[in-house]
C-alpha cells in the first residue's frame, strides 16, 4: 500500500505544476511545489538562485526541499526537473509516495516554453538542441524513479489528471 501522495516528476513544460494543481482540486489535496518552496527559503527567484550562486547551491536547496517533504501526506507535489539528478532525492521520492513522471518530446517542451525568460537552463542560443541534449540525459533518470510514466503531448492537465488517478487507484 503507497502512502497517499502523488509526486510529479518530469522536465520543464511537461506539465507538472498544471497537472499537480488538477490533481490538488479533485482529490482535495494541497499541492507543493519544491521550486516554490526553494524560492519561499532561498527569499528569491530560482533563476537569480542560479545566477548569483549557481547550479550546486540550487540543487542543496532542492535537496533540503525534498527532505522536508518526508512525513507529509495527502499531498500533491510538483518536483522541479532536475529533482532527479541526486539519487537520495529520488530514494525519498519514491518511498514517499507514488511517483509519476511525466514524459513529453522536445518540441513540445520548446513550444510550452519558449517564451519563459525564467528558464535559467534555457537561456541559450540554441534551445531545441538544449532540450534535446538535457532530455537525453536526464531521462533514464526519470524512468528509474517513477513508478508510472505517462505522455503528456497533445493532452490537456484534465486528461493526464484521469489518467493518473486511475493508475492510482488500480495501483493502491
């Protein structure tokens, strides 16, 4: 039996926070997103976070983020992308709840995202490619944490929110 919590893995512009807000509604559940929470302690932005005090700090930040998410339940969290890049984040992950990641392909990713300036990984003169390149490497690793994984391209945050809470059920 899984705890009751859903978590949302998955790169920028797979839809995470849309969906994670979905879910949050019809089962009555907060919803936390780590990045809000990284932003709420840190007293700033995420891309100033990276800016000012680069890419380690941030993921300290991200990785105390999701420790303090250990005994919660009943929630929705909405994890940042890269929360999968350290392997004790994904242990928690995991033993926390039920994790889903939510896949989408790189055009579609640049579609949703293109026009977000507070994208710090993004902000370089070839984006497709920068998609294309960060995906392949990371997701390996969002396969190995999830329990389930579902395509998000050409779905609506309603579609993808059914279709995790019938996982969900079948998998309880």
């Amino acid at each position: 039996m899984l705890r009751k919590v859903i978590i949302l893995i998955g790169f920028m512009g797979a839809g995470k926070s849309t969906v994670a807000q979905w879910l949050g509604k019809n089962l009555g559940w907060p919803v936390v997103s780590t990045d809000r929470m990284i932003e709420e302690r840190a007293n700033s932005s995420i891309k100033d976070i990276f800016v000012k005090n680069g890419e380690a700090v941030f993921r300290g930040l991200e990785k105390a983020a999701v420790e303090e998410l250990k005994d919660k339940l009943e929630i929705v969290i909405d994890c940042g992308g890269g929360v999968v890049l350290d392997q004790k984040n994904v242990e928690v992950l995991r033993t926390l709840g039920c994790v889903v990641y939510l896949s989408t392909r790189p055009d579609t990713v640049l579609e949703r995202v293109r026009h977000y300036s507070h994208r710090p990984l993004l902000n370089v003169p070839d984006t497709l490619k920068t998609i294309q390149d960060m995906l392949s490497t990371r997701e390996i690793f969002y396969k190995q944490a999830a329990h389930k994984e579902i395509l998000t391209d050409g779905k609506t945050a309603e579609k993808i929110g059914q279709e995790i809470l019938k996982w969900y059920d079948e998998y309880q």
